[in-house]
C-alpha cells in the first residue's frame, strides 16, 4: 500500500513539474525575449557600436599624433689613414663609436581644406545609419516573430479543428458499428465510416507535426537553448486589427520608415563624399613639434662624448596643384549623389506600390473574413440538423461525411482568411514604421 501510494505522489509530483516547464507566452514576452538572445540582433547592435566607437574626434584627425621614439646605433670601423707630407700609414682597428637617442614628436594638421571637419560629419553619419541599421533589424524581426506566433497560434486551432472531426468520425463510427451487428447498416457503411475515421486520425497526426514545427520556429527565433522546450501561447484566437487607415499609413511611411530614412542617409553621405574631393582645391597646414636628446661615444676622437638636446619645431603650408583625378572624382561624386537622391525616389514609389497592394489584400481579407464567419453560422446549423437526420436514419452516411466536411472546410476558410488578413495588417504596420506596437 505503502509503495503504490509513493508512487502515486511520484507520479502526482512529475505531471506538476512538467506543467511548470511549459511556460505560456504572450507575444508581447515572446518579442521581449526574441529581442534580448537572438544572435542576428546580437550581431547587429554589435556593428552599431562599432560604428558609435569611429565617430570621435581623432578617428577625423581632429587631434595631433605624438610618437615617442628611441634609438642605438653602434659602428665599430677599422681605418688606413697616410700622411700626405710624411708617407706614414696610421693604422685603427675595432674603433667602436655610439650614438644613443631619445625623443618625443608631435604632428597636427591643423587645416585639410575642410576634409576634417567633413570626415568627422561622414562618421557621424555613419554612426546614426548604424543606429537606423539595428532598428531595420529589429523590425524586420518583430514581423517575423509576430507572423510566426500567430502560425502557431492558426496551427493550434487546426490541430483542435482536426481533433474535434476525429471525435465526430469516432461517434459515427461507433453508431455505424451497433447498427451493423443489428442489421440496420450495410458493411459498406461500417467500411465507409471506417475509411473516413483513419483519413481523419491521419490529418490529425500530420497537424501534430506541423504544430511541432511551428515550436521549433518560435523557440529558434527567441534563441532558446532548447530548440524541443514545451512552449504555449496565451492567445488562443488571431485578433485582427480591422481600424487601419489608409492614409495615416502612408503618411507613416513617409515619416518613419526606416528604409527610406536609411536612403537619406546614403544621399547625406554622398553629399559628404563630394564635399571631401572639394577639400583639395584649398591649401593645408600641419604643424611638427618634439624634444630630443642625443648622446655620441668616441672611441678614439679628440671629444670622448657629445650630447646634445633641445626642442624642435616647424609648420608646413601646401596646396596640391594637378593631382591628375581630381575632376575624374568629383564628377563620379556628383553623379553618386544623383544616384542616391534616384535610389531613394525609387525606393518611395515602390513602398507606394506594396502599400497599395497590401491594402488591397486586408480590405479584400476583411471583406472575405465577414462572409466566412455567416458561412460558419450556415455550416454549424447544417452539420446539426445532419447529425439529428442521421441518428434518425433519414440521412446516409455520405451526406453525413459531407456535412461534416463543410462545417470543416468552412472552419478552415475563416481559420486561412483570419491569419491572412493578420499577416497583411503586419506588412502595413512594417512598412508605416508602426510594427513595433506589438512590444505594447
């Protein structure tokens, strides 16, 4: 008695650690932690500090270098000197002189004909494409997270939707098996009923696996270390937004898209580029400073040692008269800024374009969702009086199958037409720069 009741409690106390593991998500959670482990985000606000860290001062050369150097050199000579008045060689062997140094040199450009000052603003901007960089990133990943939770959510209900025709082609079966050991059905009809029982059951399992799927995709895009976790959602319908406005979409596009805020910073930058290729037609200044010291060994000169030391300094003024390309780049630079200015007019014209179309698709999706949802009314009522005629025997078990393959068509059809009028509302959010409401 003693050990089934230990078991029991064993028992009791693993379905309730099991319970525990499956944690229940809401999107908005499911985002947070996408947001925080995913490794292509990880990367990206990786790349986005890394150009915060070029934007400084000295990486434009603002600042001056200074370069702290120190030198040996040792010559050890062997010579044959002859006197010229009276003709006696003087012979030195393995005269070993040295010559030590020390110093610290500063240079600064002062003035490049404004290329500092551009290539300063150049890294700035680069700095804040970074940032536009991220949040394209995390954007793009809010859509695709949100798609992917409201697939599991969609797979969620196919698989109850399926389970739900298994227990109707179960009780069929099961009253098409009394009559027949009665006598009232043929064995055509327990073969039928039979068929359509499995066909079932195997539409089921193979929802299983696409639910399984679904998992294994949410799980991956929240960088779970466990891709298998157990994993359940809070929703159990697709809310559809059906309030979006046209014109405030588009509007938000203009004004907030990341996109075409990242093409005006291409435009800005090329303007930079040009901008730099003009900084050559004026002169530049740099300014050289250092202190040094020197000490020299003598071996066998009048002087045993010399040092000297003191500070040193000069300023360079140029001007660069024919370097050869400097037309060849600033036509090429002009014409990268028209590209630009096309590129991001292109890219406005084409947001246009997928705006308009996905509009079309949600309003059509929301048209086709209405008249699903008085479909499944019809259906419901249908399958209904079919099951009473049925259990009556004034209805045979095809038309049955049939009624019931309608209410499930029909269920299917709004099932599709809710998750594609959700996935059309965020593309429009996306594309408007409003995705990231769903972190609400």
């Amino acid at each position: 008695m003693k050990k089934r009741l230990i078991y029991f409690m064993i028992c009791l106390l693993g379905g309730g650690i099991t319970a525990q593991a499956q944690y229940t998500y809401t999107l908005k959670q499911c985002l947070e932690e996408g947001l925080a482990n995913n490794y292509s985000l990880r990367i990206t606000r990786n790349e986005e500090q890394i150009s915060k860290n070029n934007a400084t001062l000295g990486n434009a050369g603002y600042l001056p270098t200074v370069d702290l150097t120190a030198g040996y050199t040792g010559n050890a000579d062997n010579s044959n000197t002859k006197a010229r008045a009276t003709g006696e060689t003087t012979k030195l062997r393995g005269v070993y002189d040295q010559t030590l140094d020390a110093g610290v040199d500063l240079n600064w450009t002062i003035f490049d004909g404004f290329n500092i000052s551009t290539t300063y603003k150049q890294l700035k901007e680069l700095e804040r494409q970074g940032a536009t960089n991220t949040r394209i990133a995390i954007e793009d990943f809010i859509a695709s997270l949100t798609a992917e939770y409201y697939n599991y959510i969609q797979q969620e209900i196919r698989l109850k939707n399926f389970r739900y025709a298994v227990s109707l082609s179960r009780e069929r079966l099961r009253i098409v098996e009394e009559r027949y050991h009665i006598g009232n059905f043929s064995r055509l009809d327990y073969q039928q009923a039979t068929v359509d029982f499995n066909a079932d059951r195997a539409q089921y399992i193979k929802q299983r696996e696409l639910v399984h799927t679904s998992r294994i995709n949410l799980n991956e895009l929240m960088a779970a270390k466990d891709m298998d976790r157990p994993l359940s959602v809070k929703d159990s319908v697709i809310d559809v937004n059906e309030n979006l406005e046209f014109n405030d979409l588009w509007e938000g596009a203009l004004q907030t898209n990341a996109s075409l805020l990242q093409a005006d910073q291409n435009t800005v930058l090329a303007q930079l580029d040009y901008k730099k290729v003009l900084s050559r037609n004026y002169p530049y200044v740099r300014l050289n400073a250092g202190y040094g010291y020197t000490l020299n060994k003598y071996d066998v000169n009048a002087t045993r040692q010399r040092s000297n030391w003191g500070f040193s300094g000069g300023v360079t003024i140029g001007f660069n008269i024919f370097d050869g390309n400097r037309k060849r780049e600033k036509r090429n630079a002009s014409l990268a800024i028209r590209n630009a200015q096309f590129a991001r007019d292109e890219l406005e014209q084409s947001l246009r374009a997928d705006l308009s179309n996905l509009w079309q698709a949600y309003r059509n999706n929301l048209r086709l969702l209405e008249l699903e949802r008085q479909n499944l009314v019809s259906a419901k009522e249908n399958h209904e009086i079919a099951k009473e005629r049925y259990l009556l025997g004034d209805l045979s078990g095809i038309e049955m199958r049939e009624a019931q393959k309608s209410l499930l068509d029909a269920e299917e059809r709004i099932l599709s037409a809710e998750y594609d009028t959700k996935m059309c509302e965020i593309s429009l959010l996306q594309l408007s720069g409003k995705v990231t409401q769903y972190l609400k």
